[in-house]
C-alpha cells in the first residue's frame, strides 16, 4: 500500500452566502482520500461512521479505489457530524454544532496490509489518535504528514507537541503556526516548528496561497484566484490529499518534488471550493487538473 | 522628463511593537520618488512643503536624481504630519494624527518642463488634485498609475470615480478593491474596475503580495517571507517607486513586462519595511536589488 490516511468520515451541514446544504458528506478522510485518488489508487484510510452513513457513498469510495478496510461501521452509533456557518467574506466561520458520536471512544485500527504503507497522512484529529496510528505502522513511513488545528494547542498543547516531534511535515494554516510558534513572522514561526520536529512546514494560506519550507529553503505558491468562491469546506483537507497523492503518485521526497506536490494540493483545493461538500471531487476529470496545474503556472511565470 | 509623480513630502510620527520615530521624514511621494530613483535619474515630483521641512533631506533627494522644481516651499507654514500607531500584528495601525497644513489648499503646479513626461504617478491625494495634475499635462502620458484609499471612497466616490476614468492603471490594496467595486472576490472586483476605465488593476495584498490584471490576463508576485517587518509605513507607495521607476526605466508597457514592474516593486517594499522612515532606502545598494529579485524568482519557481 503507497498511502494509509487517518481522519472523519463524516456528516456536514454547511450554510454560506450562497445557500444551505444539510446533512452532506464530510470529514477529513472523504477530502483526503478522494483528492487522493486522482494520483494513486494504492491508498485506503483509517475511519469510524455510524450505520447511518450511506452505503452508497462507500461504494463510492470504493470504485475510487479506496480501500476502506480500515474504516469500522458501528452499528446502532451515529456519524461524526459538523455544522458550520460561513460569514460573507467567507475568510471565517462559525461552528454550530459539533457531535462527536463515533468519535467519542475512536480506536484507529490500522489493518495488517496497510501497516507497512510508505505514506502516512494524518488528518485533524486528538493528537492522541495521530500517534496511535504512527505506532501501529509496521516500518516507519518514508513521510509523515499533519495536519491539526487551534483547539488541539488549547487543550492538548503537551500530547500535540509529542506527535509533532513524529511527523516530518505539518501542514497549519497561518494562525496555527502563529499560535503554535509564539512568533508573528512566518520565517521565525517556520524556525521554531523545524525545532519541534518536522523537517517540512506547509502554511496553508487560504485564497493567500502555501508557503512550504524546509530547514533553508522556502517556496510561496499563490492560491488561483476564483471568481466564485462557492464554500470552503474541505479546502485544505483536499489540499493534503492532493499533496499526498502526488507524493505518493511520484514517491519523492525531494523539496523540488515537494513544490509540485504543493501546486497539485492548491489545484484541488481550487476545485473542492467551486461546490457544496465533495460534489466537484466527484466530477473533475484528469485533464481538467492539468489543464488548472498550467493555469498555475502561467499565473506566477516572469523572466527577469 | 520620464516619470513625473505628485504625492506628499511630509513628516510621520510612528509606532510600531519595534519602537517609536518622531517626525521623520515621510509623505507618498517621497516613497515612490526615492524607490524610483534606483531605476531612473529622468524623474521630478510635484508637491508642497513648509519651511520646517529640513533642506538635507531635500538636497539628498536632489543628489539621487530628483528634480524638485515642481516642489513648492511655503514660507511661514508648517508641512503635512501624520502619526500613527500599528498593532502587534503590523497589519492595521490607528491614525492617530493628520495635521494638513500645507496640503490644505495645495494646488498642484506641474512645471513646465516636466509636462512632457512620459509616465506619470498620482500619489494617494484628493481625487481633484489628482486630476488637476492630469489636466497639466502637455500631452497624455503613456502611462498614468494613480493611488488612492479608502476615506476618499467614503467621502468623494463621485470625484474619485472621475478621476479613475482617466488613468491607466489603479494601484489599490485588496480592502480598497472591495470596497470601490463591490465585490468580494479580486476576480471580479477586477472585472467591475476595468469597467471604470484603467485597463490595469494592481491589487496590493502587503505580506500576501500583489496582483496585476489585464482585462483578460493575471499575475500573481508573492511577498518575500520576511523575518523582520519593522516599519510598514510607505510600503505601498516604494512598491508603486519601483513599479513606475522600472517601467520609466525599460519604457515598455506590455504585460510582460509590467510583471516584471510588479517583481521590481515587490522588492523595493520588501527593502522599505527593513527600517523606520526611508532609512532604508537610503543605504540601498543596487547588488541588494538584483540579489533579491533572484530570490524572488527561487521562491515561485517550479518545473511541472
């Protein structure tokens, strides 16, 4: 197996200046993993869902090539379930609710075929859960990616420094590596995380872009600029798992590998915003990423 | 003449987490006219001082090629202050004085010599005097850029809006854009301001970097991660020196070349913020300028 994710599966209801969407498809994993899909279909992920979660979108999971061994049904039990409204510049939210169901007593269970995969992502989840996946690898993946949030360093600042000590890149957005460094600049905020552990940093920026650095090198990738920015749930989820798909897609680690995996994170993330929960996941074609990754380039391209 | 540019040439007092200045020099077109002059010795401001205005600083910008024959001193009246107060991120700051003096009742008088130019900045000023400035011209520049903000969208739209009819390109931050057109996203922000008239639209975003739209065609020069940010103040206007400096400089107004301008300007600002006041641009060396602008290149570039 080339990449083994860990993250929700879940239920979303969404509500953004341009409309409501109740009780749709979720969870960290579901962007990861399909974003994924794009690049590799060597990937299965590590999950827990109610029996209220629709079989036909695991059937649909499953003809992306996911494989889901590792994601457990609890019969009688209800899915994750987030509700969140955007206000209108779409920059920030609100949390509604958040029922963690499931999730409550998660005991990731990473199936014996994939505990010697070569690429582990981490989506948001306790710090706790991160490092009990790490340890039930067999071989110590060629990369481990992070991601987590705010409320983790709130509450659990000690358990999430021990799991980014194990990791070798996080990817935060740019409040987070504020928050997690104590440092306003993002060089300094970079310095300090490298310290922490991660030989590799992703600043997730929003309609700002990425910024990826290693320990002496840096690369800033705009985000596209969209005429239409229909709802950003999942964004970044589906900026990892593009990411990781590449990697896993490529096998390199290499910063200059690393750059383009960043181009192809930010291609599909551009892609995720354009509809409610994973519906443009479901219909995007090969060429339309292609045809997006020279967008990219175009947009940043000079001759000095 | 090549570029003529009419702004401010002021004192600022200013406070930053870093420290504090007291009425240093500071105004618009000192900024642009300074940042320009590593480009340029073809270049002349218009603008209004008091005699409390010290004569060093004007001989200083007249020993970097300036030509100061547009720059009236006022016998007896005191020169444009304003002070202000950043917050600990550096990227809002209070106004906490605007004292206009002189500028109350600028009018703005373009030597006869200067009328000619070929390129032609308006600094962040009255919607009218701008405009004033335009009209003086001999004949129409190649090139007209023109600032602005958002207290004369509040307070002059009208005006301001006449004024904007007649350039070629705005150079405006990503609040300003919003708020003139009405729109949210920068796409089509942009789409609503070409419809006002300037073919061009640089949309400054500070340390997220800056935009450059053509009706059809876009660019996007991410800001240098810095480890520093010291100073804000005058940013925005040594990115819009080194835009029209390096523009008067090569004489070419494709867009090509224009996205080089954007690179140019990037990096004067990325100097600018080093320092309090126009510290830095004092000691500036051109290997500084070319070292930098190939870092610029290495932090965007990627081979898909």
């Amino acid at each position: 197996m080339s990449l083994v994710s860990v993250g929700t599966v879940a239920f979303d209801t969404i509500e953004t200046p341009f409309g409501k969407a109740e009780m749709v498809v979720g969870g960290a994993a579901t962007y990861i993993s399909l974003a994924a899909s794009y690049f590799t279909k060597e990937q299965g992920i590590v999950s827990v869902v109610g029996d209220d979660f629709p079989a036909e979108e695991l059937a649909y999971m499953k003809k992306r090539g996911i494989n889901l061994d590792g994601l457990e049904i609890k019969e009688g039990e209800k899915s994750f379930f987030w509700a969140g409204k955007y206000h209108d510049n779409m920059n920030s939210r609100d949390t509604l609710v958040t029922d963690l169901n499931v999730l409550a007593d998660f005991k990731p269970k990473v199936p014996m075929h994939l505990r010697n995969a070569k690429f582990l992502m981490l989506g948001n989840l306790t710090p706790e859960i991160q490092l009990k996946v790490i340890k039930q690898m067999k071989k110590r993946p060629k990369l481990i990616a992070m991601d987590t949030m705010n409320f983790w360093m709130d509450v659990a600042m000690k358990a999430l420094k021990r799991t980014i000590k194990q990791v070798d890149i996080l990817m935060i957005n740019d409040e987070e590596a504020r928050q997690l460094s104590g440092e306003y600049s993002l060089v300094k905020a970079a310095k300090a995380i490298h310290k922490m552990g991660p030989k590799f940093l992703v600043i997730k920026k929003g309609e700002h872009g990425a910024l990826l650095f290693a320990s002496n090198k840096m690369f800033y990738a705009p985000a596209l600029p969209l005429a239409e920015v229909f709802d950003p749930t999942g964004a970044g989820d589906t900026f990892a798992g593009g990411f990781m798909g590449y990697i896993a897609k490529t096998g390199s680690t290499s910063f200059e590998n690393m750059k383009r995996a960043v181009i192809y994170g930010s291609t599909m993330a551009s892609f995720c915003v354009e509809e409610f929960s994973i519906g443009r996941l479901k219909t995007l074609k090969a060429s339309e990423i292609s045809r997006r990754v020279k967008q990219f380039d175009k947009l940043v391209a000079f001759n000095i």
